[in-house]
C-alpha cells in the first residue's frame, strides 16, 4: 500500500484518525471523552493567583481547575477568555493561555494582533498575491489573520469560505467574554476535523465503518502496548512512568565496533514516532548506548532533525553528567488509553 493515506474510524467507542504512509502507522489521534479537548474555549473565572509561580488558577465548568501560567494583573472573580494547550496529567490542572486563537484548515484568525500575515513556506510571489487579495476581499475585521502553508495549491472559494467561518466564530466567542460564571464556548476540534486540518499531502481519505481493520491500523496500533519499538539495527523501549518517560536503547545481537552508532542512529530517527504514536510528553530521558563524544553529536545531530520535522513541540536540553539525553516535550496527546490496548 504505497503513498500517504487518512484513515477516520473508531477505536471502542473513541473517535480516532490514522496517518498511513506506505502502509505503515505514522501518527494516530484518538478522542479522550472525559477530558477537555486542546483548541476548546472557555470563558473561565480567575480564582487565585499561585504566589512564586506568577500563575493564576482558573475556575471551569463542572467543577474542573485551570492553570494560567502568565497571571501578571488578573484579579480573583475576573472572567477571562482561556484556549485548552494540551492535556492535563492526572490530578492536576487543565494547562491553558489567553491567546486564544481560531484555526481551520486554510486560516488562523488572532484577536489581539492585528495584521495579515502568510505562511513562510508559501514562497512563490505570484501565489502570495493571489492569497492577499482573496484574504483582503473578505476580510474586514479587527482581528489578525494568517494564511497557512495548506493554502498553497488550494481553491480560492474554500479558502474563502474558511476565512469567512473563522471570523464569524471569533466575533461570537468574543461576544460572549463577560459573565459571572464559566462557561464552555468552543468544544475543540476531534480526530476527524483536525486530520482533515492538519494532515497535509495524504492521496486519499478513507471513512468507510470498520476501515481500521481493513487498513491494518488495529494490528498496528496494538502493538503499542509492548514497549519495545524494533529497529533496523537494534532496539528501543518507551515505558513512560508517573514522573517521566524513560527510554532503552539496545544494540541487540550485534556486536561489531560499529554497532553502538548505528543503533543509536536509528533510535533518534524512530523516536519522535513512537512518542507520537504513544501520546506520551513531558520530561524524556534517552539512555542511549555508550559511545564517544564524537559519536554523541551525530546522534544530537540526528535527534534534531528527526524532531524539526515533529508537529509537537520538543525542546532538546542535552547530556547529563551521567551520560542521558534529556528533553522536555509539550503534552498537547493525552496518552492511549490503555484500557483500549488491552481489548486490541
């Protein structure tokens, strides 16, 4: 099964989208019904600041906690418009910020920031001017507005149209800002629209009931539950912890002078993958096999460009006296429910 396909269908009773290319499992969204989706909008109520940290904690419907990282000049009983960042870890508050944005496929509508700006990757002059005009013939607001790289290629009439949607939907969030009680005014996006939104250059999009199956994403997405991701050349284990993620990398039965390298090599290119696959962020540790400091550039090398190409952010911080690789990455996934892995 050659090229890049989207997959929309269901795991249990979860929505959930595949990102096929050649056949193989190259990233999967899945729906978390009892959790505040990222992208949602709130209108929340400031509670009270978090002395030393320079936060706020927000009130949100039905009880549930938010946390503001920038509260500078909030005031406790003050509403406050907030967008859901990512997940939150058990126990702990929703992660939230107050630059909220509207994004569809095409546009990205930003109040608060006036201008209109078009994706960088976009760079053939004549394009840029044909997406200027459509965006200033219907665009007249005082919000911001971006055109994202997806445009490239794109009808004119859809761009349009998406423009036109995201305008209006921020105009009526906008609206209804103020008031003495929290309250949910946008649900976020589930795995089917921000598949069509964000995944870009697949050939074809496959809705059919039981597709999954038909696709081989079940197989593939079962085998998330066993820790170790095989490799080319050797091995890595993801097993993530209440505190952290720890990753193994393992040279197998190889032991030539080269062997450490190459699995090493092969673990940074495969492991902003199985992180993605697995929905698992926050704090990473890699031990990797031991190898020279020379050799510990290439694979930082390698670590760097595997995950430039991520469409999570993931800060890389470096070596520890102890020879681990540490990076920090955004929880925008909530992990795979594993109550599902284990009926697969």
């Amino acid at each position: 099964m050659k090229g890049r396909m989207i997959v929309l269908d269901h795991i249990g009773d979860l929505e959930a989208a595949a990102y096929l290319v050649d056949g193989k499992l190259d990233d999967l969204l899945i729906d978390v019904a009892d959790a505040p989706r990222p992208g949602a909008i709130f209108r929340a109520i400031c509670d009270r600041p978090i002395k030393g940290q320079g936060g706020m904690m927000l009130r949100l419907p039905d009880g549930e906690t938010a946390f503001l990282r920038q509260g500078k000049g909030l005031r406790p009983g003050q509403p406050l418009l907030v967008q859901v960042t990512g997940y939150a870890e058990d126990g702990k508050a929703v992660p939230v910020t107050d630059r909220v944005l509207f994004k569809s496929r095409y546009a990205i509508v930003t109040p608060g920031k006036p201008g209109l700006n078009i994706s960088r990757q976009i760079t053939d002059e004549d394009t840029r001017d044909n997406l200027l005009a459509v965006a200033h013939e219907v665009f007249d607001a005082p919000h911001g507005l971006i055109l994202r790289s997806s445009c490239d290629g794109a009808d004119e009439a859809e761009i349009a149209d998406d423009i036109l949607a995201m305008a209006a939907l921020a105009d009526a969030v906008l609206a209804d800002a103020t008031g003495d009680t929290p309250e949910a005014l946008t649900e976020g996006d589930g795995p089917h629209t921000l598949a069509w939104r964000e995944w870009t250059g697949a050939a074809g999009v496959v809705t059919d009931p039981g597709s999954f199956e038909s696709h081989g994403v079940l197989d593939q997405v079962g085998a998330l539950a066993d820790a170790k991701v095989p490799l080319a050349e050797g091995s890595l284990y993801v097993e993530p912890t209440r505190a952290m993620v720890a990753v193994d990398v393992n040279t197998g039965n190889d032991t030539s002078p080269g062997a450490a390298l190459k699995a090493n090599l092969a673990a940074a290119r495969a492991l902003p993958r199985a992180l993605r696959l697995r929905g698992l962020g926050g704090q990473i540790s890699v031990d990797f096999v031991s190898m020279s400091k020379a050799h510990r550039k290439q694979v930082e090398q390698s670590l760097r460009a595997a995950f430039k190409a991520d469409p999570i952010e993931t800060s890389l911080i470096g070596w520890t006296t102890m020879g681990l690789f540490e990076m920090q990455r955004k929880r925008e996934r909530a992990p795979f429910p594993s109550r599902l892995l284990r009926d697969l």
